[in-house]
DNA sequence: CGACTAGTTGAGGCCAGTCAATGTTGGTGG
DNA sequence: CCACCAACATTGACTGGCCTCAACTAGTCG
C-alpha cells in the first residue's frame, strides 16, 4: 500500500513532561508557564461556558505545556503512551488511523478550539496518528489532572462527556458518509463541513484554503486522489465552485449542501457562530470533522 | 429508499422514568428495584473491575429500570431526550444513524454486557436508533446520577471515560474499513469480529447464529444485500464457512482473519476471556462492534 | 536548472450495484 | 396439519461508478 513518502521527513515533536502520578488541586494551582484559558479567544471552543473566572483560572493551570508544531510534524503516535488531550490553538492537523496490513487513512481534520487526543484514554495508547498540517500551537491538558479537576466541576466534567460523545456522533456521520454516499455527495459533504467550520471561526464561509493534498481528501472520504481532482473539476464546470490548487471559492453554497444531501439551512444559525473575541458566549464546542 | 416495512410494527417501548434533576448520594443509596450488580454474571462488563463491594452496591443502586423488549422493538429513538445510558444484560441490539435525506444505516450491533446510548451525551437527544434483533434486556442507568457518582468514585469516572473512548476507536476502525476495505475483507472482519466477541462471552467462536438479516449486514459494512448473500456462497465455497441462512459454522478461522486483514493471533489471548461465572476478574469492557 | 511533489486528465477495466426471477423459511389461520 | 403469505435469501445477467494505469503540467526547493 501507498505510504506517504513524505513521511519519512516527520521529525519527532517534543513529547509532554511526565504526568505526577499523584495530583492535589493545590499542585494543579501552582503557577504554571503560560496557561491562560481565560484570557485565551478560543476558549468558548475548548471550555464549558458558564465556569466562574476562578474555575476558568483552575483550568488555565492545567495546560502545563504548549506545543508548537512545524507542518508535517507529528503530535503523538499510533502506539505511544497516551498522557494528555490536546486542544489545537493555532493551525490545523490531521489524524489517520493504520490498519494492521499497513493501510493508512484520515480520520479527521482539526482545527482551531478543537480537542483531539481522546481516543488513547480507552487503551491508555494513542490509537491514530496525529501530524500537523501547517504550523501549529498546542495546549496540553494532562488528562489525569484533567480527570481530577472534572471531580470537582461538575460543569468540566459534562463538558469533557460532551465532547467525547459529540466525536462519537461526528464518527457516526462519516461512517454514514462512507457507507451509503456516492463520490460527488462525499465531496459535497466535505467542502459544506469546511465551510461551516470556517464561519462558526469568523472566516469565510465562501473562500478558504484546503490544507491538505486530494490524496489526503480522498483518503478521508475513502476515495482516489484522481476521483477527488476529477470531481473539483466537474464541480467547477457545473458553477458550484472555483477551484485554484487548494484555494477554493464557493459559488453556489445552496446547490452544494443539496448535493450533499442536507437541508438548505439559508444562511447559519447566528447562535452557532463564535466570535473572535474573548469574553463571548458561543456555544459549546464547535467540532464537525 | 428502502424503509424497513417492518418498522412500522414496532411498539414503542416503555420510556425511563423521569430522571430528578438533583439527586444526593443518600437517594441514591436507598433500595431500589432489582439492582444486583454485584452479584449480575456480566458485571466485569459493564463495570471497572476493582471497585468495592460496597462501592458495586453504589453502582447497583443507580441502575433504577430494567427494560424488556420484544424483538423489533424500539430502546430509544433519534432526536429522543438522553436521559440514561443502557447496558445489554441479555440479547442484542442494532443501532441506526439516519441521514437527513432518509437513508438509513447500521451504526453498530450491541450484545451482552455492552453499554449503548452514548452518543446522546453530546446533544441530550439520542443520535440514533437502538432497536432489539431478538428479546431483550436492558439496564437503565440515568445518566445525571452516573455523572455524580463518578465524581465520588474516581474508578467508575475513569471506566466511564475509557468507554466513551473505546467507542471513538471502534468507529475509527468502522471508518477504515468502509473507507479503504474490498467487499469480502469488510465481511470476513465482520465475522471475525462477531467470532470474537461471542468467544470472550463464552460461546462458541466457530458456530454462531447471526441475529440480522442480509440487508442489515450490508447496511452496516456498506454493501448491498445482494453483495452479502454472494460473499457468504463464496466463503462457502472457499470452504471458509458453512451458511445454512443464519447459522454460521466458521470452518478456517486463520483465512478468514487474513482475509480481514488481521494478524493471527492462533489462540486468543485468555486474558481477553471473560469467564461467565460471576466474581471473575476478567479485564475492561470488551466491546467491539 | 533539474528533481520532486502535487495536481489534472484520459483510456480502459473491474468490483459492486441494479434489476429481476426464483427458492427458502417461518409464522398465522383455516 | 397443512396451505398460504410475507419476509428473507439466493442467483444470474447486465450496468456503471470508481479505480488503475499512464501521460502530462504546474509549482517549489535545493
């Protein structure tokens, strides 16, 4: 099976400090290097809304580490210890799951305010590939700490529930996808799931550019990178989008979410949208692939 | 698109009680109904093994309802308030994902001991359909409780996060194989997988009787029924199994788990095995699909 | 500039879907 | 008990959507 020859080039990330065994609330309350959560834009993204300025600073003390990643550069490994979640503060990444014989597929695009790591808390191993798709900023939530701050909020706690079951209803959506979809509708889906994720950041919902190959795409939508390349083109011809390379221009928003089977929602909820600035009251967490 | 005819006789199934929006732990301790999971044989399934007795006792007293239902029969429905999560105690559920458009399709099949109804966390509407394949027990566990007692019990919060966690990977490894997967490797790990489970519940791994229907099996790996019937008259062929409609005889288990892509592991690992005897320290949930 | 990666486009083949006919099974009621 | 019916399953013939292979173009970086 193809792997990506690129992926010899990866450099190893620095890996998160070794978590204490053993932590009190009055350790996680010590100062720490720069965790600010609650001065921190993305926050309505990453945290619960409704937590006092003093459980947001409880939180903040938590992110022990950031990261910064080059693009191509690997935040965890299949296989390897899993110890914290990550929440992307900058960039974007994708993760790709390896089948046993070797075969290799995303299974997932994350960007700003998203959370990803979740899967290793199961076998306490990470169990996909996480690797940056341009440069990117990582906060480090050491997840035993995590686990013992969320005894104490309630509201953490739910938060954090909530966000593992919403990756199980995003999982279930693409195996919906790759099941029972055809090339163009996954396309489709694909490009108006970009779209909503851009807007709800205060991007727009019309023009962006595609971090990632059309085999990366297709990977993600279980296609061929050809039959990818080949849809953008027809896509273009029918004046649904423009396509340059990786930017893209959607002309005919509508006729894109029809295709890809869902109902026209005109233009987006307003409640849905997450201001850039701090101290705003989105909603919860914004997450869709 | 095809809706199942049948569906329409399903009865709906009676609903949880309210669940009170407070709960302490004292009303959580008082006698309830028929909670045993102290002494329940599938307990090393659905529980952290390690807890206290006094701690199952706890536990116990949270699982307020037992449902039963007919075959066919509905446990919860999409768009249908979360309350409680649901653990089989004796039978088998499928569970469906419904696209906007209508189509429907298999998200998972649940047996004995498996916890179902996640994915409602998210939301606090259910994000799919969980409905009996044959007569069937349930345990109700309302969730808000769950949620409190998991602050107390460090061991049931982290339990709960791993299968929370399990589940994502589970979907992960669906995503692989409807994305990247030729139709005979989608059924031959379907099988296996089915072999398995059945294998650490006791029963026999080689001789099994599905519970669903061609149309369900496709549905699920993303083939058409057709396509399963075919595959199955093959694998016969081949003399990897025998079919006799439902009843499976898996007759070359190593060529069917080679055909699925998997290394063979000859013998499953017997730590894996989960005695049916009560009292028995098997290891954590063994979910699968 | 040359080497390399990413992307586009065409020709042809194959796997799984579609349509259709027939066989099998299990439950119901006379 | 058997006849009947509906749901489920099997099998064949044909089709078509996506994959495969391949050639070519456009950027990019040392």
């Amino acid at each position: 099976m193809p792997v990506y020859s690129r992926s010899a080039a990866f450099t190893e990330s620095p890996q998160t400090a070794s978590v204490n065994p053993v932590i009190s609330l009055r350790d996680i309350n010590k100062p720490k290097p720069l965790a600010q959560c609650n001065i921190c834009g993305m926050r309505s993204l990453c945290l619960p809304v409704g937590l006092s300025n003093e459980d947001l600073l409880l939180v903040s003390a938590l992110v022990d580490t950031h990261i910064k990643l080059k693009k191509g550069e690997t935040l965890y490994r299949t296989g390897t210890p899993f110890t914290a979640l990550y929440a992307v503060r900058l960039g974007s990444l994708k993760t790709t799951v390896l089948a046993e014989d070797g075969r290799e597929q995303v299974a997932g695009y994350h960007m700003l305010g998203e959370l990803i790591g979740l899967d290793g808390i199961g076998t306490g191993n990470h169990g996909c590939h996480a690797i940056a798709l341009e440069d990117t900023e990582i906060c480090v939530m050491p997840f035993e700490q995590l686990e013992t701050l969320a005894r104490e909020l309630p509201l953490l706690q739910h938060n954090l529930h909530q966000t593992l079951a919403q990756e199980i209803a995003r999982d279930h959506s693409i195996m919906l996808l790759l099941g029972s979809m055809r090339a163009e509708e996954r396309l489709a889906v694909f490009l108006v799931n970009l779209s909503d994720r851009y807007c709800r950041r205060g991007y727009s919902s019309t023009e962006f550019v595609l971090r990632m190959t059309r085999e990366e795409i297709g990977s993600y939508l279980g296609l061929k990178l050809e039959t990818v390349s080949r849809l953008f083109s027809r896509f273009q011809e029918d004046g649904l989008i423009m396509v340059q390379g990786r930017a893209i221009k959607i002309l005919n928003p509508e006729a894109l979410r029809t295709l890809g089977g869902q109902q026209n929602t005109a233009t987006p909820d307003p409640k849905n949208l997450i201001p850039p600035a701090p101290n705003s009251n989105g909603s919860a967490n914004g997450n869709g692939a």
